[in-house]
C-alpha cells in the first residue's frame, strides 16, 4: 500500500463543486488501495480577502494577528473537505498545523518548519481516516499560531510526505504542469515532463509560482518526489526529480518573470570596507530578503549599489536604507517600484555562453532597456520596467524556440 500526499491549491478548492471533485479524487485515490493525506490550501482568493480585510482596520497589522486571521483560511477548506468525504463514506479528520504537529520558529508571517511530529496523522491512517491538514500554518516553539509564508501551503505538503515517508508528493493546481513560460502571459507556452530540483529551484526563485520556492527546497532536501498536476483534468502533469544523466539537459528549459519585487538605489556611497556589510546587516535584521545586488565601478571613492526586495517589505527596506544612507554619508537614495524581473533557466547554459548574448539582443530588438543582471551556472536574469515584462517574455520564448 502507498502514501500519497495530495496538496490542492485555492482554485481546485474554490467553491462548493470544487471541493465536492476533490473528494471524489480522494476516494478514488483510495480506492485503488492508496493511503492519502491531504493538504488543502484556502478556498478561492479568500487569503487575499483576509490580507485586504486587515489592511482595512489596521496599518500596523501585527504579526501574530495576521496569523490568527490568515489560519482561519485553510480551517474552512478543511472542514468542507472533510463534510464532503464523509457523504461518499470515507471516514476523514481535518487537522489544524498545530494539531498535526508542524512546529515553526516564531517568526510570524513567514515562518520556518523546525519539526513535524505528525503523531495524530498516523493514527488516523492507522484507524483508516484520511487526515485532512491545513496547509501553510504550524505553531511556534511559543506556542503561538503562525504560517509559512505565501504559497507555503506546498510547503506544508513537502514537509508531511518527509515526515511520513511518503511515496510521492502531488501538488494539485489549476494548470496541468510546470510550464517553460507561465502559460496566462503566454500561451503557446510548453507542458515540462520533468524538471530537475535545481532548475525547479531557480523557476520557483524567478517568479514561476507554481510551486513555492521553500517547497523545492525542502523536497531536494529530504528527496521527496514531487508531481505537479491537474486538479481540473486529473492528467499526469511535470515530475520534479534528481537530475540524472540520461536527462535531456536543454540549454534554456523555461523563461520566468516576476512582478513582486521593488528596486532601490542608496548612490555616492563611500567606497571602502563595511559599507555594504552595515546596509544588508540592517535589511537582514529585519528579515527583509534582498534578492539581486549590483555595486557600480567606484568613480572618485564614490558608488552606487542597487538590490531588489520583494515589494511587500518595501516601505520598511526603503527607510532602513534611508537611515543608513544618512549614517554613511551617501548623496542619495532613489527608489522604484516598477519593476519586473525576467529569466532564462537551463541546465545546459553552463557550457553555451551565447545564450545571455542572445537574451540581450533579444531584449533590444524589443527596445527594452535592461536596469540589472544577475546570473547564476544555470539562470540569467534581467531587471527591467514592469510594463515591458509582457512583451519580454514573449519575445524571449519565441527567440529560444521554446513553443509547442
Ligand atoms: P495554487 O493556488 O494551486 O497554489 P498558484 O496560483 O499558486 O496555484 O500557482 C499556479 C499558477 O502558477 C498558474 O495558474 C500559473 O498562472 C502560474 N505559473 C507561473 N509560472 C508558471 C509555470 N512556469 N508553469 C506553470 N504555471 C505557472
Ligand atoms: N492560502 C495561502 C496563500 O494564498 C497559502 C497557500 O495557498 O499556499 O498564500
Ligand atoms: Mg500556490
């Protein structure tokens, strides 16, 4: 007999008809002599409902609170699933974070999994009863109701196929795989068979949501086989694996982009030692996480260094520089929120050095003005105006041939 870990996303949740389908997957899934554990995430948009709900009695919006509010999400998904499974006589018991034993740090918000005990939800498989969790919550070593962050209903998924051995993990959404391009920007984008963890990292760290990043990395860390899937045609969609040799390694397997993040720019800093370690010290302490840096060529002692944030973190990041920029004696500090960031991703682009050649070129024939680069062996990513990310990704995915 099998474990599976069924993870299913706001949308294949999303309303009363939804959820009557996913149960009947669950008991299919049953019935062909499976053990299931399910993690649903909360219905429909309904975690931005809450967000927006907060934002309407409160600027502060504390942490904790936040927490309390956004739980309640998942607790209804749950509950539902539950109602519906019991109508077609299979027996199941929602469970919250907590009361599955998912034990995080205290950073509320987005906090970091430290355990999973999973005690109760392997004696409900032992008594028979499929354990329906709440995705993207635990609680604190004190005590405290947190969650993991947006999207990390994945993550709650990943962690409990670990902790439970797990045969395979399959994350339900609403497109049937991981794509080479997020198929709503373009459609001629192409279904992946199989993407290794590393490039399924890069995807998920360059805006390819499908799967939240902490996701990836908890499944490559623990080797938890992950299956990207359909919850609308129930077909066999994208397999993250191990790379392995007999693996295709294409040169560029899928362009990315993301519209989350803001740029700032702290300019005519001095240039000389512990400068920068002061600014990112500061980001870091308070758990801002900045994801490209760019330090220009010093010009008479002076230079400028620019980094993105995810623009949820953007006022607190623009005032922590603000602050250091007057300690150092910096000119300047500019900011823009309009940003967007696109990809390329290919394990084979470590050995063709082309490729950001032809990126760039593809990009100016476009007349999209390039504000950043960053690289890694497998990924180059530009920073360009949000406005010309549409047009950019098209044009990439059509330049690298990446179409059906
Ligand atoms: P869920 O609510 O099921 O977690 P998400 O909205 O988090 O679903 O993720 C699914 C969405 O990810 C898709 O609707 C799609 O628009 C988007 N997406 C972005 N990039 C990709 C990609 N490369 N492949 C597939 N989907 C992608
Ligand atoms: N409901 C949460 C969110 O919208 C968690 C998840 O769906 O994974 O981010
Ligand atoms: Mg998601």
């Amino acid at each position: 007999m099998s474990l599976i870990v069924q993870k299913y996303g706001g949308t294949s949740v999303g309303d009363s008809d939804r959820i009557a389908q996913v149960a009947e997957h669950v008991a299919r899934t049953k019935r062909h002599g499976n053990q299931v554990v399910v993690v649903v995430s909360a219905m429909g948009k309904s975690t931005d409902e809450l967000i927006s709900l907060a934002g309407q009695v409160s600027k502060t919006r504390p942490g904790r609170e936040m927490d309390m509010l956004l739980t309640s999400g998942e607790r209804i998904s749950m509950a539902l699933l539950c109602m519906a499974l019991a109508d077609l006589g299979v027996q199941a018991n929602s469970f919250t974070g907590s009361q599955a034993g998912i034990i995080t740090d205290c950073d509320h918000t987005k906090a970091k999994i430290l355990e999973v005990k999973g005690d109760r939800l392997r004696e409900a498989l032992a008594r028979d009863v499929v354990p329906v969790v709440a995705g993207f919550q635990g609680v604190s070593t004190s005590k405290d109701v947190t969650t993991l962050g947006r999207g990390g209903s994945d993550t709650t998924a990943v962690a409990l196929a670990a902790a439970l051995g797990a045969e395979c993990c399959e994350i339900y959404t609403d497109v049937s795989g991981v794509f080479n391009a997020d198929p709503r920007l373009v459609p001629a984008a192409r279904k992946l068979g199989k993407v290794s963890f590393e490039e399924m990292l890069e995807i998920a760290a360059t805006g390819g949501r499908v799967l939240a990043l902490r996701s990836v990395e908890y499944a490559r860390n623990h080797q938890v086989a992950l299956h990207v899937r359909s919850s609308f045609t129930w077909e066999p969609g994208t397999w993250i694996v191990r790379e392995d040799p007999s693996m295709e390694q294409a040169i560029v397997s899928a362009v990315t982009h993301d519209i989350s993040q803001a740029k700032i720019t702290v300019s005519q800093v001095p240039d000389k030692p512990g400068i920068a370690a002061r600014l990112f010290r500061g980001l870091a302490d308070h758990s801002i996480n900045v994801d490209m840096i760019e330090q220009n060529t010093s010009v008479s002692g002076h230079t400028d260094i620019s980094f993105t944030v995810p623009r949820a973190d953007f006022a607190l990041a623009h005032s922590v520089a603000r602050d250091l920029s007057r300690q150092v004696e910096a000119s300047d500090i500019t900011a823009d929120e309009s940003i967007g960031m696109i990809s390329l991703i290919g394990a084979g682009m470590k050995t063709h050095p082309a490729i950001a050649a032809q990126m760039f070129e593809t990009l100016a024939s476009q007349e999209i003005n390039i504000e950043m680069i960053s690289t890694s062996s497998i990924r180059i990513s530009c920073v360009v105006g949000e406005r010309d990310v549409e047009r950019a990704v098209q044009a990439l995915h059509e330049s690298f041939a990446l179409a059906r």
